[in-house]
C-alpha cells in the first residue's frame, strides 16, 4: 500500500519525443506489459500475444515489445495470456447516491476497473449551488480516478414547481467552465422545459454549447417522435432515461447515445438490451452503459460497471461489444477518445487485465501507468478531503411536531390524490382513494397500505424563483406501495432533486421523530418502528454523503434497509426508491415543498390539489 498516494498526469504536447523515442525503441518504457489477450475495442476483436509499452502514463506502443529496451526502473508485467482491457468508463453517475464522497468512492470504484466517471453533481449543487461545483472538482485533485464533473443545470428540477438550496443560472453555467470546474453538461431534467421553449432553460443551454461542451439528457418520457426530435435538435448527444427497448432504439436512430442504466433500485439494461439481441447485425457504436445511482452496498458488495457489464452479457451481448459499450463508445460520447477509451498508441494507460472475461474477473487495474488495484483491492492509499464548515452544515429547521404533519378536512369522505411508487421504476402512478376523514383530519391506513408523505423545506435561505418565500414551506400528501406498519416512520434528507426533508409514516407522531434524529444529525436517514427508533444514517456533507468508507457507509445502510423490512416494507433498496418519492420532473405524480405535481405524457408539468373536486 502507498501511503499518501497523490496522482500524476503527464501531458501529451510535453512528451511527444519520448513517447515516439520509446515507440522506436530509442528509450525504455515505464512499464511494459506482455502477452496479453488484448480486447481492440476500435476494430471488436480479440488479439493474441500483444505486447503494451508505456511511457509518462501513456500508451507508447502496441504489438511487439522486442526492441524496446528495459530500463532498470522499468516494471515487466507479463499477462500470461489473460485479457487486457481499456478501464471502463462511466458517463454518468451521481456520486452522491453511493452516499460517500468523491474520494471514498474513487476507492470504492477503482478495483472494480473504473477508471473515468463523468459526474453530476447536481445532488450537491441543488443544496450548495454553483459552490459544490468547484467543492467537487477540488476534492478529486490528485485521484487516480479520472472525475470529470458534468455541470448541473436543473437547480431547482422545474422552477417554480419547488424549492431548492440554489438556483444555477446560465450565468453560473458559464462560470463553471470558464473556471475549469466542469467538463461537460450534465443531464438536462427539465425536458419539459426543454421542449416547451422555456427562455431560462435554453439561456443555460446556450452557455453550454457556446462553451462546446457535451450535452447530456434526461427525456423521461415516453413520447418518442416530436418530444424526443425537440429534444435533440437542442443539442443533447446522451440520455439514460430509456426503458423499453423501442425507447432505446429510437435514440440510437436519431444519433443520441443510449444510457443503459444498471443502478441498484432502477436496472433498465436488461429490458433494453433487447434493442440489440432482437436485431441482430444492429451497429452498436451509439450504446453505452450507466450506473447513474448506486448504494453503498450495491458498490461493496456487487461491484460498479463490472457488475452491468456481467448483466450485459447475461442477456445475450457478447464480451467484446459489451466491453466497447464500456470504453470507446463512451469515450465518444464524451469526445474524448483521442485521449481515453482504447489501447492505442497516444492514449492514457488505464488499463485491466483480466482473466475472466465472460465474469469480469479484474485481476489488475492501472490508471495512467501506475498499479492502483490489484484482485480487488486498493494498492494506494486515498487521503481524505477537508471540507469546509459550510458543506457539511446545511440542515436548517427546528424540531417538528406531530401538529405540523396533520392533514385537515370536513367532516364528509373526500377522494384523495395517491402517489403509488412502484419498485424498481423512477415512475410512479396516480391512483385516487376515498378517505374518511377522522376527527376532522385525514390520517394513515395500515389496512390500505397508505402512508403519509410530507416534503419540508430545509435549506438556509428562501430561492423561491417567485420571489415568495420557501422558508418553512411544506405540502403533505399520501403515498401507497411501502407497506409499513403501525407507529412506522421514516426520514430523510436524501429526496431528489432539491433534497428537502422527506417523510413518511403512518403515525403522526413516529413521522416528527423521524424526522428530528435526521434535523439533529444534520442531514441523514433515520427510521422508526413502533414508535422508537430502530436505525440511523448520518449523512452530514450536504445532507447527502458521509465522510466514512463505503464499506462503513454500507453496514449503516444495511441497518436502515433491515429497519424498513422490520417496518413491513418487503422492497430491496427500499430506501433509494424512498428518494425519487420527490422527483418532479418524472411521470407521473409526485410532491415537492409546494405541493403535488402532475406530469402527463405529452403535457407540461402542473400543479395538482391533494383533494379531487
């Protein structure tokens, strides 16, 4: 292990010399590989008895390494026959859903053959606003992780429809990449603003095209011919918000690159990877693969790209292609693959060998040149970042009351707006119920499966885009599908995007206790069964992450999901379907701070009553 291990990159435009002296065989390589299988993802085949020189981090050369000389502080790696790959690439992530910070999860990720993530960070941003930008972009300084920070721009998700910690202009847009902070635009939720012409909208898409950044998306709709033309005529070149097959394709036609995502609560690669088996001889350079959102537990225990690539493989694509989804067409995507993605000649040295192909079998991982894993684990050590007291302040709300989460009514049954969430899906489904009303109020039924769901405002200063304030603002609503019992509760200040106080319960009083072990810790999960609390989570940097490993991080989570069961949910990850309770800018019925949201195929988003008249 390196103890204090702080990464290098060398330039291309200062070694061109060496590169081409070490080529020539004139000068030793750093590092020379041998006999390996190398997977050519520029040409999908699998070649035999390839030798790799590299030099300054860079791949020098590739074929026969015979003329090159062995310097004595070359390293010799011989592959003995095993697969070497280009380090997989992930082209959009949420570093903030595996709820440990950037620098935890470049450790977390790395052994798994990682090497390049483009994250968005507009979980962050939506509670610290343009500042977590920069934040994110400082703490990844000196990892070997490549982290190319994709600018969020839907701070909040759908102005005027809820309340965030920020609000990203195209102002701070431009800021961003001016500054160097970000690389590329991250996904651009607000389709509907989008598509509908919204001026803000397309004043922060503007910023980034005149920056000649790459554009991705977030077309969570199922309306694939003008929506999805409108879409992509505004320049967005990536999009994972594909679910069926048919959806995926279509992209592909139009020439945006599919997503195919492999999250831990929402895995749509299986589904759409039919988009290729069911046509086969289908050019798959416009098909990549995401993680987008993973627990901790999901990254300890199953793994990262090499677990979708596993899954990949399991539904009928073959290893190469699988491989490619995972290297070059992402680099493309990114357009960087003058610089990253293949083992050519000129390119950065993240490279694997693997000796299993079909199970992703990583045996070594080289970021730049340098060993950093090796069967499984780290060989370096990442140090910590020191953040600011303001990153990891930013719950402000004063204890709760039973009185503040009461739902008043007549005296006469009413029918009732429903949220259904619907496991393994970000969409939900409005479904309406008849409610008696109890002491004037309408409460919790165990005995339907609904619970109380009620979204606060907790961040520090009002950003009410309508110039109202949001301090204190709240809407409470019902939800179905968790199945929680009596005197259950839980709460969290994980909730996408704007990440206000989510909670849910089906007693009043277990609902305020839920919620103030999350106020007191300053932003976390906590859950309550039988009125006591049975878990907790602290997740104090922005109420999202904490400073832990993920492997400690992953044993917490563990409590909270083995809570929630105990509480009568049955669903797997429970918890992360819990946080896209509040994503607006998904189909088709969701709350935010200011009330239900209703988003239709086909229709702008509008504001609904909790009581149908």
């Amino acid at each position: 292990m390196i103890a204090g291990y702080v990464h290098q990159r060398t330039k291309l435009s200062d070694v061109t010399q060496d590169m081409a002296a070490t080529a020539m065989g004139r000068q030793p390589a750093d590092l020379i590989i041998k006999n390996a299988r190398l997977v050519n993802v520029n040409v999908a085949r699998i070649q035999d008895g390839v030798d790799i020189a590299v030099r300054h981090g860079l791949i020098a050369l590739v074929g026969s390494v015979d003329h090159v000389p062995v310097g004595e502080n070359t390293k010799v790696v011989d592959a003995a026959g095993r697969y070497l790959l280009p380090g997989f690439i992930d082209t959009h992530n949420h570093v903030e859903s595996s709820m440990v910070d950037v620098r935890s999860f470049a450790a977390a990720v790395l052994p798994h053959g990682t090497t390049t993530i483009a994250c968005d960070n507009h979980e962050l941003a939506n509670v610290l606003g343009v500042r977590a930008v920069e934040l994110f972009h400082d703490a990844a300084e000196g990892l070997p992780l490549k982290v190319l920070v994709a600018m969020p721009v839907c701070v909040p998700s759908i102005p005027g429809f809820e309340d965030a910690g920020a609000t990203i202009t195209d102002e701070d847009v431009a800021l961003a990449y001016d500054k160097g902070w970000a690389a590329l635009q991250g996904e651009q939720m607000n389709f509907p603003g989008v598509i509908y012409g919204d001026p803000d909208v397309h004043a922060i898409t503007r910023a980034s095209l005149e920056a000649d950044q790459v554009l991705t998306g977030h077309y969570a709709s199922t309306a694939l011919d003008e929506g999805l033309n409108a879409f992509l005529a505004a320049g967005i070149t990536g999009d994972h918000e594909a679910t069926t097959p048919l959806g995926a394709l279509r992209r592909a036609e139009r020439g945006c690159y599919v997503q195919m995502r492999y999250g831990s609560a929402y895995m749509d690669l299986p589904e759409l990877a039919r988009a290729i088996t069911e046509n086969p001889g289908i050019d798959t350079r416009f098909f990549t693969m995401v993680t987008d959102d993973l627990t901790p537990a999901t990254l300890v225990n199953d793994g990262h790209l090499d677990r979708a690539a596993r899954a990949a493989i399991r539904q009928g694509l073959s290893p190469v292609e699988t491989v490619q989804m995972l290297t070059i067409n992402g680099a493309q995507l990114l357009e960087l693959s003058r610089r990253i993605g293949t083992i050519s000649p000129g390119r950065a040295a993240d490279m694997l060998i693997v000796s299993d192909l079909a199970n992703m079998g990583i045996d070594q991982v080289y970021a730049d040149g340098v060993l950093v894993a090796e069967h499984g684990k780290l060989v370096i050590d990442i140090a910590p970042y020191d953040y600011p007291s303001w990153a990891i302040k930013s719950v402000y709300l004063d204890p709760l009351t039973a009185d503040d989460l009461v739902v008043r009514s007549g005296s006469d049954p009413v029918k009732v707006r429903v949220v259904r969430l619907i496991p393994g899906a970000l969409q939900t489904e409005e479904v309406i119920a008849e409610m008696m009303p109890v002491d004037g109020m309408l409460q919790a039924d165990t005995t339907r499966d609904l619970a109380k769901a009620a979204v606060v405002y907790r961040h520090a200063e009002a950003t009410a885009t309508d110039g109202s304030s949001a301090i204190g603002s709240k809407s409470i609503g019902f939800v179905t599908g968790l199945a929680l019992g009596a005197g259950a509760a839980v709460a969290s200040t994980v909730s996408h995007d704007s990440h206000n106080l989510l909670v849910l319960g089906t007693d009043d009083a277990a609902m305020a206790m839920a919620a103030n072990t999350v106020i007191k810790m300053n932003g976390g999960m906590a859950v309550v069964v039988d009125n006591e609390v049975a878990a907790e989570l602290p997740l104090p940097l922005g109420g999202l992450m904490a400073l832990d490993s993920a492997a400690e991080v992953a044993d917490q989570l563990g409590a909270i999901e083995a809570a929630l069961r105990t509480a009568g949910c049955p669903h797997e990850s429970a918890e992360m379907a819990i946080s896209f309770l509040a994503l607006i800018v998904v189909e088709e019925l969701h709350p935010s701070n200011r009330g239900l949201v209703a988003l239709k195929p086909g229709q702008p988003p509008t504001f609904v009553d909790l009581v149908v008249d």
